[in-house]
C-alpha cells in the first residue's frame, strides 16, 4: 500500500495542520458542550407522530420521529421513523451497513436482504445485520389493498462513525412513490 492510499501523506497531514491553525480546539468542545446544554433547555420530550408529516423521498414514504440532523429530541443517540409502504408497491433498494431493526407495524409482505426473501407480517421483526460491507436491502408490500407500516429503529451513527460507517451507504433504486 502506497504512503498516498494510507491517508498519511505530506499534503493530508499539511491540510490537518493547517485546519488546526489558530484554533482553540479544547474550547471549541467547551463551546459545544454549551451549545447542546442550552439545545437540552429547549427539547422535546414527546413526539406527537399525528403532527408529523409524511416525507417522500428516494426510499418512499417516511415519517421521521428521531433523525441525525433534528436538533430537538431530547435524546440523540437514535434514529427513528415509520415508512408506509402503499398496497402492492415496495421500498426504494438500497445499500445499507447494516444495524438496523425493523418492526412490522401493520400489514404484511418480505424484505430482499442481499438477495435472501425474509416474509414478514404485522408484530414481526426484521433485523439487517452489521456487515463489513454492508448489506442490499428492499421492502416489499405484499398486499394490494392496504398499506404496510414499518418502525425502522437504529443507532445514531451518521455524525459518530460517518454515514458510510466503514462500508457504503448507497440509494440503489428509487421507490416507485417517490415524487421528485
């Protein structure tokens, strides 16, 4: 392996140095730690999920109750939604690391974990290992008349360990409901 591929050449450990310049790191941790004191003040300890909205994006339809970037839960160290997933369709396919539980809230249908049919039904739970190289995960909706609901539950990593968290974190194909 080259000095280059290591990320420990001259020209990275310059850009380091020089990010570092002027700055008072140990203040800046004083700062934030302010900073999420007064965030605390101003937190929300219920979450009322009919006051939320339902957000149609690249995996379909998702209603977020914890995200990595909402600032006023007052716990942070989770990430937590429901994605409806309507009569007949399926999620968006995805590369996921992995680490992620799922629970069948309602309905019924299977979930394609790097190729292997996983049926599940409404109080089922679905669990996406953590993989090295992650894992290739869709929803399905087996039912054509009604909606399945999933809770999707799992550990803040995004802003602890980078959304990749050492494998790849990839939209592999767009949900059907998804309206750009």
């Amino acid at each position: 392996m080259s000095e280059k591929e290591t990320h420990q050449d001259v020209e990275c450990m310059q850009r380091m140095v020089d990010e570092q310049k002027g700055r008072n790191l140990w203040k800046e941790v004083v700062d934030l730690r302010d900073q999420q004191r007064e965030d605390a003040k101003k937190a929300v300890w219920l979450i009322k999920g009919d006051m939320l909205e339902w957000e149609n994006n690249e995996q379909g339809l998702m209603r977020w109750y914890m995200h990595p970037f909402l600032k006023l839960p007052c716990i942070r160290t989770q990430q937590i939604y429901v994605q409806k997933i309507p009569g007949g369709s399926r999620s968006g396919r995805f590369h996921h690391p992995g680490g992620q539980i799922i629970f069948a809230w309602e309905g019924h249908g299977y979930t394609v974990i790097d190729g292997q049919k996983y049926h599940w039904e409404k109080n089922d739970l679905v669990q996406l290992p953590l993989k090295l190289k992650g894992v290739t995960v869709q929803h399905f909706n087996s039912d054509p008349d009604n909606d399945a609901m999933l809770i999707c539950v799992e550990a803040n990593f995004f802003q602890m360990a980078s959304v990749d968290r050492g494998s790849v974190f990839e939209q592999l194909e767009v949900s059907p409901d998804y309206e750009r």
